[in-house]
C-alpha cells in the first residue's frame, strides 16, 4: 500500500505520533476488507466490531482522493510498501476525525497478503508527540537538574545536570537514595519536604536549601527545588519529580541587601560613638560573618576633631565594639572599651593608613602573621580562615577599622563579600561621625552648661543645703536646667530653680541669660511674684527675637531665718516638697502653679507658709520625676518614699533622689535641698522711734549697748555713723512710723523702716553743699547696702563685715532637737 502526495506534509509523521498508549490496531485483508477491529478503534470511530468487521477499509476514508489512491495501489499490487501519514477517517456519527496512520504489509500463515494498521486520534498523538520531546529535552539538553525519584526516595532517572551536580554518572545515580548523593548540608530537611509531597500530594515551589558540592568543594552553593508526585491513569503513586535549581548569586544578591537594609535599620540609632560601633558588629553577626569587631581611633570615641597625622606610626584603636557566634566577649582579643596599640605593619594599621580595605587569609603555620599577636592567637584559636578588614571613612576622614572573620564552618570571603562590607561600613561611619561630632557638640554643650551653673554654692547660716546636676543623656542633649541660693538682706536667702524648654547650646545659652537676670533682680530686693514678672517680660522679648525659645519654668522662694516665713511663687514649674523634721512629705500643690515663663498675661501669684525650724525644702526640676512611659504621680510618690527615709544627711539624701532617675537619662536634672535654719532671740533687736531729731542720739546709744553685748566693741565708731544718718534722713525725709533693728548673722545687719516709699539716692555733693554726703558715707562704710519695699513702706539697710573675716558663732543659730 502506498501514500499519495495528498496524504503527506499535514503535520508530525505517524512514525513518531503513534507511540502512545491509546493507538488503535486494525487488520485488513488482502481484499482491503476490514477483518480484526479492536476496542481502541471502537473509542476512536465509534463503529462495533460486528458492524465493521467485512467492509472495505477505503470506505473509512473521507477525501475521495484518498480511497481513489488506495484503489489503485490495491490494484497495481503494490502490497510491499510501507505507508505513514495523517488522513480523515468517518467517525460513526457522520464527522470526520483526524487520524495517524500506520500501514504495514503482514501474510498469514496461508500466504495472503493483509496490512495491520495502526491508528490513533492526530490531536492526541501530537500532543503525546510534544509531551515525549518536551520530556526527552528535559533529560537530554536542560541546563535544570531534573531527578525522577520512587516513593522510597530512590532515583529511578537523572538528567544531564543533575549528574554535573553530584559528580556521578547516571548508572551510579539510579536506585540510590536521595540522602547519599544530595549536596552537603539540609539532607533532613530536604527529605522531609519530599516525603510531604509525597504523602499529601501537594507541590513545592522554590524551596531553598544549602550545600557544598564535589565539583566545588570551597564554596556554599544554594538550590531552589520544586517537587510534585507522579500518578499513574489510575491515581496509584509512581513517585516524585525534583528540579534543582542553582540560586547562588541571586541568593548571595538577596543577602546582601538585606544586610544594607538592615545596616541601614540598626546602624545609627543613637549618637553615641560606641553604641553605633556596636551596632555595626550587631548587624553583621551571623548573617554576614562569624565574628566582628570595630575598633575607633580614641579621638573618635572622645569626638575631637581629627587629621590625616592621627593615623600616622604606632596608632591607638579604642575597641568599640564586639560580636561573635560563639561566647561572645569572651572570643575578643581586645574587650570593648580596652585601647590597643597597632603595630605600622599590622593588617589593621595599614589598612587605617592607607585608607584601602584588606581580604587575608590564614596561611603557614604560623596562621597569620600580619595580625597583632593576641589578634593572631585568637584567630587561630577561633579557626578563623578568611578575614576582612575595612577602613571607616566619612566626610575625608578616617575614623576607625572594622574587622570581619569567618571560621572554618563558613565559606571563604570574596571579592563580592569585601564589597558588601565597604558598602555597609562606609554607610556605618557616617553614623559613626555624625555621633562623633554630636558628642562634641553635646560635651560644649555640657561645657557651657556646667561654667553657667554655680560650682560651688556658698554656706549661708539661713540654710543648710545641698545641689546636684545631672546631664541628660548624650542623645537628648544639653539641657537648660538650673539652680541657685542667693544672699539677700536681713540674713534671707532666695532659693531659684528653673528649666529652659529645650535641649541644645541655645537652651543653655538662655538659661545663663535667666539666672544672670534672676541675680540682678534678686539684688534689688524684689519679691518672688514681682521677680518672676520681669523673668515673663525678659523671656517674651526673647521669644519675640528667636523662634528657636519656647520659654521655661521657675519656682524662686524666699526664706527668712528670723520670722522663719518662706514665700513661695513658680511659673508653671512642679511643687517643691516640704519634709517637716519628724519625716513627714508634703509636696506643697497650694502655691499657684501659674503659666510658664514666656507667655505672659495674667500676674503671679505667692503664697507664705511658716516653715519649723529643721524642714528641708526640696526643689527640682521635672527631669527628676518625669520617666519616659511613666507617670508623673508615680514619680512623686517614688521621690515621697524617699524623702520620708531621709536619715538626716542631705547629701546622702541628694544621692539617693538622683538614684531614682533611669539611665540613660531623657532630661537633665536639677536639684537643690535646704534645711531651714532660726536665728536665735538674742541675735536680733529692734526699736520703734519716734520721728523726733533728738532721738538720734538715743538711737546710737542704743546701737552701742547693743553691740557691747554681742562683743562686737571694734564696729562701734562705723555703726553709730550708719545709724545716725539712717535714723536722721528717715525722720527728715520719710514719715513714721521709723523702727531700727540689728541682726547680727553672718554679718551685722543695720536696718533702718519707715512708712514712705520714696527711693533714696547715692549721689556725689558739690564742694560748696553741705548736705548729701550721709547716704555716700554710709556705702563706704558697710559692705552693703540696699533698700527693700513692702506694703508699709521700705526699709534701707547696710550690711558690716564681721571682725575676723566674718566667723560667726554656730550657736546664734537655734538647731532642731
């Protein structure tokens, strides 16, 4: 039987398309008749046996061209030729089915020729067809390792790649299992992915694992594998099939911007040099390497400046940080914090030197001879094989080396791994410097901070006291707290604490601009309402200049040790506590806590409170109480509970209330305690006068008496001069009634009352005056000399130095039992 043209060319010969499960086998006669038909050509025609079976097979065909070719082939007697090709056969229900035919001459046993023809549905066969090529291309020529494993994890067939992978031929792979030739690392857990496949039947898509492999011992290589089961026509398991995939350099890829994310993340959280330093190290243990150190120049961590000379010759590194795998500090050569000494020809040194990053690695027996030598004990302690060692540069300057080891677990460093580390350390030393040169600014800061605050207060016999200053973190910045204890007349004392909103230098620029202020009008006798109102004035005009002031707090109180009176007013600043000498804490709530200074409108208001004799005030700001997350009543109690356990000391009591604030510190704190202390009966004395000139006299008798009684014989002659001028203006220039009192404190305080007004006035008398050289004297008689005001009228008063560089006897102060 042979092909005409028209049979030829309509897609893949039916060589190759009918190798399928479901071809169909037809038997013709030598007559053409059609005398074997079996099920299969039943499913693809339609057509019984018994209705088939007997007819001409050329009847099948629909092309006339096709059943005239067969005639006449038939008729030639070509029965030796062999015949491929695609036609259209009649399908029972009157449609025609594209059919791949294979026709070959058969005899029987009689001698008659027939043919046996092979059919099946073209479609399908094609399909079949691209199924097998796809299937053979796989194995054959795909670059994808391909493994076809049974239900036990056994190969039963391997490609072309995956043989490249293990290193052993197909022969040797087949009926292995899987855990004797998978790359090593992740054996368990590639198993147990498989034989979920295999048990559930759910595929797995890009699951990722490790290994080293024969072909390339020295390096990790990472594989993505997918797997799925296999089923046969009847759902029984045949297995699974695997791809591996080799995602190594995406895989590294990946991994390195993730670690730039992360160094990005974690790397600069603070502007603290060490912390930051540390945090380099944090991020790139164990991701990245085994161990890592950073270590700084000492100028760095101290945030100097630096220059190129810096790093000349035998250069010291502050360790500032340290991470490793293993037992963390204790497989540093250098802990952090310790300064090490490097050698010119150290790898460390000459990488700080000449600026360029350093790969080494271990050789010889000696390991590594280019390392300090407790550096180089500790690397081959660690089995440390490769090390990379990279300079921290910002901005020009190089501030330090950071140093990257893996141990004998890991894979070497590479080229691709020294690049990652520039990139993240040169990322890291900007954080680095931005710390370095915000501790300097946060050290001037504290610098003009601390020079503006009192060092040293000095001891006043009104008051018992005590001071600290606590900087806040160097994260938050310098801050604008502030306290003070001011000498005022008739032996009182102001006591001042305040707080600049803010933290920078402009904040402490503006708190020494108040305390000068609150010193200046502390002098002129001014009570605390009346102070804190020009403080309100002062700082709106400094709001008004500089958008940067937001304005600040004040408590300022004023304590008398004779009348033991203490008149208290703030400016939106906490309450002062009061422990009354048998332990008991009361926070004093009733003073008007009034707005901040700086937003001015409504007046200040004061109250009085008579204070025994042996209280302590305590007087903070709110960095004392105010944690972060924490309640400011919390606070206050926690400060009330210590207060209550004071033992009587008011520096071990200082100690334990700045124990209560939390490192580090998000505000500054300032804090003042004063035990009060009274004057005693007979170191004061007052008369009432009348506004008589002859009393004058009287008056400086009285003086005299007085101060013969208090051994105080060498002032005589300067305070009858005092007194007598005093006395004498108040009774010619003022109105009654007139008082003079002595107090005899750390100086001898002469005080002189009246019911006016009216200022005195020190001027300088012309030569041809005789008046208006009294008030002149006076100034140069006594070491001070003022005038204060009060509802009545004023007082004018002169302070003398006592003899003996004024050492006053401790026992004219009555003390608390």
């Amino acid at each position: 039987m042979s092909a005409s043209n028209a049979s030829r060319g309509l897609g893949p010969g039916a060589r190759d398309l009918l190798r399928g499960p479901s071809t169909a086998v037809v038997c013709v006669d030598a007559d053409g008749m059609i005398f074997l038909w079996g099920p299969d050509a039943q499913s693809l025609l339609g057509y019984h046996a018994d209705e088939i079976c007997g007819t001409p097979a050329a009847e099948l065909l629909t092309v006339p061209a096709h059943r005239d070719a067969v005639r006449a082939a038939h008729e030639r007697g070509l029965t030796g030729r062999v015949w491929d090709g695609v036609v259209g056969l009649r399908h029972r229900e009157g449609h025609s089915v594209e059919t791949a035919l294979r026709v070959r001459p058969v005899e029987s046993a009689e001698g008659r020729a027939g043919w046996s023809v092979s059919a099946a549905d073209a479609r399908e066969a094609e399909r079949d067809y691209v199924d097998r090529a796809i299937l053979e291309a796989l194995f054959n020529q795909s670059p994808i390792s391909v493994t076809v494993m049974d239900a036990e994890l056994r190969h039963q067939r391997v490609n072309a790649a995956a043989e490249s992978i293990t290193s052993f031929p197909a022969e040797q792979l087949i009926g292995r299992h899987i855990g004797e030739l998978t790359p090593r690392g992740g054996v368990e857990e590639i198993e147990r992915v498989l034989r979920r496949v295999r048990d559930t039947g759910e595929p797995v898509l890009d699951f990722k694992f490790a290994g080293i492999v024969p072909s390339d011992p020295d390096r990790e290589h990472v594989w993505s594998l997918s797997s799925f089961r296999l089923t046969d026509p009847a759902g029984g398991l045949l297995g699974m099939c695997q791809t591996f995939v080799d995602v190594t350099e995406g895989h590294r890829a990946q991994q390195r911007l993730a670690l730039l994310a992360e160094a990005s993340e974690r790397v600069g959280s603070t502007l603290d040099v060490m912390r930051t330093a540390q945090e380099l190290a944090d991020t790139s243990v164990p991701g990245f390497a085994d161990f890592a150190s950073v270590d700084l120049l000492e100028a760095a961590v101290r945030g100097e400046e630096l220059n190129p000379d810096a790093v000349q010759g035998r250069v010291p590194l502050r360790r500032a940080g340290f991470r490793s795998v293993g037992q963390g500090s204790a497989d540093a050569a250098y802990p952090v914090g310790d300064t090490m000494l490097l050698h010119p020809d150290t790898v460390q040194a000459r990488c700080l030197t000449e600026g360029r990053s350093v790969l080494a690695r271990g050789a010889g027996a000696d390991g590594w001879p280019d390392l300090d030598a407790r550096v180089a004990s500790k690397m081959r302690e660690l089995g440390v094989h490769s090390l990379m060692v990279v300079p921290l540069q910002a901005r020009g300057i190089t501030l330090g080396v950071a140093s990257f080891g893996r141990a004998s677990t890991s894979q070497r460093y590479d080229e691709g791994d020294l690049s990652l580390a520039e990139e993240v350390c040169s990322r890291a030393a900007l954080c680095v410097d931005n710390a370095r040169r915000y501790t300097r600014e946060h050290a001037t800061a504290l610098a003009l901070q601390r020079s503006l605050l009192p060092h040293d207060l000095p001891g006043y016999l009104a008051v018992e006291t005590a001071h600290r200053y606590l900087p806040a973190a160097a994260h938050a910045g310098a801050g604008g707290d502030w306290y003070d204890i001011l000498p005022l007349s008739g032996a009182r004392v102001g006591l001042v604490v305040g707080d600049v909103i803010g933290h920078d230098l402009h904040a402490a620029a503006i708190m020494g601009r108040l305390r000068t202020a609150v010193h200046t009008l502390a002098a002129l006798d001014l009570d605390p309402d009346e102070v804190l109102t020009q403080l309100d004035d002062l700082v709106l005009r400094l709001v008004q200049e500089d958008p940067d002031c937001l304005g600040a707090t004040c408590l300022y109180a004023v304590y008398d040790p004779v009348s033991r009176v203490c008149v208290f007013a703030r400016a939106g600043h906490p309450p002062p506590a009061l422990v009354q000498p048998d332990g008991t804490v009361e926070f004093l709530h009733d003073i008007p806590s009034n707005l901040p200074l700086g937003v001015g409108g409504l007046p200040f208001e004061t109250i009085e409170r008579q204070l025994r004799e042996g209280a302590v005030l305590a007087l903070y700001t709110d960095g004392l109480v105010e944690d972060l997350g924490q309640d400011v009543d919390k606070g206050l109690d926690r400060l009330a509970h210590v207060l209550a356990g004071s033992d009587g000391s008011l520096e071990q009591l200082c100690q334990a209330m700045v124990a209560l604030t939390v490192e580090p510190r998000a505000d500054d704190v300032a804090l003042l305690l004063a035990r009060t202390r009274a004057l005693g009966a007979d170191r004061v004395v007052s008369w009432e006068l009348p506004a008589d000139p002859a009393v004058v006299a009287e008056a400086r008798a009285l003086a005299d008496r007085r101060l013969l009684a208090w051994g105080l014989e060498p002032l005589s002659f300067t305070t009858e001069l005092i007194v007598s001028e005093l006395v004498t203006n108040a009774i010619r220039h003022a109105c009654g009634p007139i008082a003079l009192r002595l107090v005899y404190a750390e100086t001898l305080v002469c005080e002189v009352s009246d019911g006016s007004l009216s200022a005195p006035h020190l001027r300088r008398a012309r030569t041809n005056e005789e008046g208006g050289r009294g008030l002149f004297l006076v100034a140069q008689l006594g070491s001070r000399w003022g005038t204060r005001y009060g509802r009545a009228g004023k007082t004018v008063w002169v302070e003398q130095t006592l003899p003996g560089a004024g050492a006053v006897d401790d026992h004219a102060w009555r003390r608390p039992d």
